[in-house]
C-alpha cells in the first residue's frame, strides 16, 4: 500500500542522521514557529539539525524558545575536502602527520609526479535531509538557496506548505491546501515522530504559527480543524495568552515610525489606498518587513472603508516590493495581472527594479490602461423586442481552441525576471479568541485530538 506524504515524511526523518531545516525568505509568526518547533522536536529524538534563518529575526517574536538554535549560514557545518587528481598515477602510500599548526598529507605515487595543479580544495556538506517549510517555489525559499543551489538538487528535500500555487519541488510533497497554516500540518508530523515529543515549548511554537496566520482566528481560512489542531496544543501546554500580547497587543518602536511615515504619505484612488517607502526611509527606522506588514494588517482591520491596501517598498537599493493585500471579496490578484503575475483573490507580492514612484506610477497607469481596454470592448448588439421574418439558423460546429503552449522554461524565465515572492495568507483585525475555553477543564481524551 502506497504510504500518505506525511507518513512517508514522518518515516524520511526518522531515517536520516543530519538534517537541514529550511524557511521561506521574509521570516512570519508561521514560518519561525515551524522552523523552530521541528528543529527543537528533532534534535530530542537524536537528529544533528542545522536551522537556517538568513533575514533578521521578528522582534515580535523574541518570546520563542529556541530562537538561539538558529544560524545564517551552512558554512560552518561543511566538510573540507582536499581532492587530488591520480589519473595516470599509481598510489603507493597515504598517510599524514602534523607539525605545529600545519597538517602534512602524505602521498607517494609512481609514474608521473603530482602537481599544484592536480590539488584542489572543495566544500561538501554532510547532510542527508533537507525540510523546506512555507515556501511555495524555490524562488520564496530562504536566499541560502541562491548560495547553495547545488546543494539543493544533490540531497532529498521534504516540501512542506499550505499555499497554493505551490510548486511541489521536493522529492515529498507534504502540501496541505485546506490548512490555515504550516504549523497545523507540522503538528501532526511532529505528533509522530514519538508520543513525548509534543512538550509545552514545542506546542507554543505551532500555536504561534497557527494564530498568526489566522489572526487569530478570524480569518476566513480558519477551519474546524484549526481549532481542534490548536486545542492540542493547548493541552500540551502552550501559551495563548503570550502569543496573542506579544503578536496583537504590543508595537514595536519602529513599527509605530513606520505607521506614521505611511499615514503621513497615504494616497486614495478609485483602485486602493496606498503608500510609498524609500530605501533611506526604511533603513533610516531599522524596520523589517514584518513591522511593514503589521502596518497594512492594521490599516485593512481599523478602516472599514478600505478594501485594497498597496505598499511600495524599497527593500533594496534600486528594488521595490509592491505588496497588496486585499480583504475577502477584493481584487489582489486582478491588480497583480497588470504586471503579468497571478497572486491570491486577498494578496499579491512582486519585485521589481526602480524606485517606489517610478513603480507606483507605472502600476497605476497600466491598472487605468487595462481598465479602460476593458470599457472599449466592442459591446454585443441588443437584439430587436420585434422580429419581422425569422430565418432558420444554421447549425454551428464548436470550435476548439488550442491552448497556448507553456513550458516550465517559460515560466522560470518569467519569474526570474521579475522575482516574485508570494507570501502569507490574509490577516484582518487583532481581537483574540480565548482557545483555553474549548478545554473547560476537559483532558485531551475528553475533547479529542485531531491526526490526519
């Protein structure tokens, strides 16, 4: 019988010894709460983990355990390897000895002898298991990937996500369309891998993800399954009350700046309210991109009126973010098409090289351009209430159209050109809702625990 995703996720890292454990770029509640609950859950059943996190982490998310585990680069965990070419040659002796800070590899060989040119030192990484977790496409993927592609196609790769439009790049796909977040499907992986695994930090790190992405429970990605997956973790003793002051209930110094260098250069149109940040601006607040995104979190919960919000961002010198976010019923993806890419109905990231306003403009141009091709459109004639002579039609063949022919080439040149990043799901207002009271006192037992 053909084992499910998550069994023969679950059964990958049972096996392998030294793991590799991976995010999305532009680090979330979500994608921080995975990485460090699996990476905490493996090394207690014996794994070597090795978790990666190149961006700055979320101030917001201090109160995690584990956050210290983290690392921005593979490169102290490489192997050295000192490789020599013995074409033509014939090994007699290997040995090696040291002297003082010097290790002296000794090899004797017949017939030609070797040369400088014969010796070469290379890096190797010695892991057998790559976890990439939130990342719908390798492009998302943490920028270690950008460093280290090789490595990626060398070594297993369990793909675990919730977005569509995923990719399903890894050798198991473990991609759960219907759950609210990374962590609900990382619950039940790491509920497998042994029956004390799932301790009270774990299950804060999981509840984190889970109530970040749903903001708490009021977006309309929430489940019934959330909030039985989330009644598991409570029972194992995570902390809600924490996560909701530290994700809804407390600012950030530079997230308080930043609200008032977008509220001061807030604009309305018919299509969004939106806003301009330069690279001197955001580099000037130390911000980061979550303290960007709590701005439009806020802004979408406190003004009813507001469908659409767009931000363009220099995040680089010379680049800029364009990011919409849209409430249920808007129109993020339809906006995004005007620079040839599809996002979510309620949000859309693309990357693009120019200034903030020289993207702002030509966005909003060509958004006014399309619409204004779509009122020309020859319009259907209305037929007359008062037909004279009716004459027999004649019957129509359908005719099939061909789909135009798209090649995953295609597709990668589309995206490299204009680097896109998709990221997390829609959040709306920041009212809590208490999960503890699902418990009423009950054990786990009485309520039941959700497993796929």
């Amino acid at each position: 019988m053909e084992q499910s995703p998550r069994q023969q996720s679950t059964e990958l890292l049972k096996k392998s010894k030294n793991i590799l454990v991976i995010t999305s770029s532009g680090p979330t509640g979500d994608s921080i709460g995975g990485l460090l609950a699996l990476s905490a859950a493996l090394i207690k059943i014996g794994k070597q983990v090795t978790a990666i996190l190149s961006d700055a982490y979320p101030e917001n998310l201090n109160f995690l355990p584990f956050k210290e585990t983290l690392v921005k680069d593979i490169q102290g965990t490489l192997d050295n390897i000192i490789q020599v070419n013995v074409k033509d040659k014939v090994i007699e002796k290997l040995s090696y000895s040291r002297e003082g800070d010097f290790l002296n590899i000794i090899l004797t060989t017949e017939g030609e002898k070797l040369n400088t040119g014969d010796i070469e030192v290379k890096e190797s990484a010695n892991f057998d298991l790559i976890v990439v977790l939130d990342a719908p496409d390798v492009d998302k993927i943490d920028r270690i990937y950008d460093k280290y592609t090789d490595l990626f196609f060398k070594i297993p790769i369990i793909n675990v996500d919730h977005h569509a439009g995923n990719e399903y790049f890894g050798v198991v796909n473990l991609v759960d369309l219907t759950a609210t977040s990374t962590c609900e499907i990382l619950t039940a992986i790491i509920d497998g891998l042994g029956s004390n695994i799932l301790d009270q930090q774990i299950a804060t790190c999981l509840l984190t993800g889970i109530i970040d992405d749903t903001s708490s429970y009021k977006n309309i990605n929430t489940t019934p399954k959330s909030f039985t997956v989330s009644a598991q973790l409570l029972a194992a003793g995570a902390n809600q009350q924490e996560i909701v002051n530290h994700l809804f209930k407390s600012k950030s110094l530079n997230t308080l700046k930043l609200w008032g260098k977008i509220l001061d250069g807030l604009n309305v149109n018919d299509a969004a309210v939106w806003a301009t940040v330069d690279n001197k601006t955001y580099q000037s607040l130390n911000a980061t991109m979550e303290d960007v995104y709590s701005v439009i979190n806020e802004l979408l919960a406190t003004i009813p009126e507001v469908n659409t919000i767009i931000i363009f961002i220099e995040d680089a010198p010379g680049e800029t973010r364009i990011i919409i976010r849209s409430k249920k019923d808007g129109n993020a993806s339809q906006m995004s098409q005007v620079f040839g890419i599809t996002g979510s109905k309620t949000e859309a990231v693309l990357q693009l090289m120019g200034s903030p306003t020289e993207i702002a403009k030509k966005f909003f141009d060509r958004l006014s351009g399309k619409k204004l091709s779509e009122e020309k459109a020859p319009q259907k004639p209305k037929t007359e209430e008062i037909i004279l002579e009716e004459k027999p039609k004649k019957e129509e063949k359908p005719v099939k159209e061909t789909p135009k022919s798209i090649s995953k080439k295609d597709v990668k040149e589309e995206k490299k050109a204009t680097n896109i990043f998709a990221d997390d799901e829609e959040r709306e207002d920041d009212e809590e809702f208490d999960m503890s009271k699902m418990l009423d006192g009950k054990s786990p037992n009485d309520i039941g625990v959700w497993r796929p």
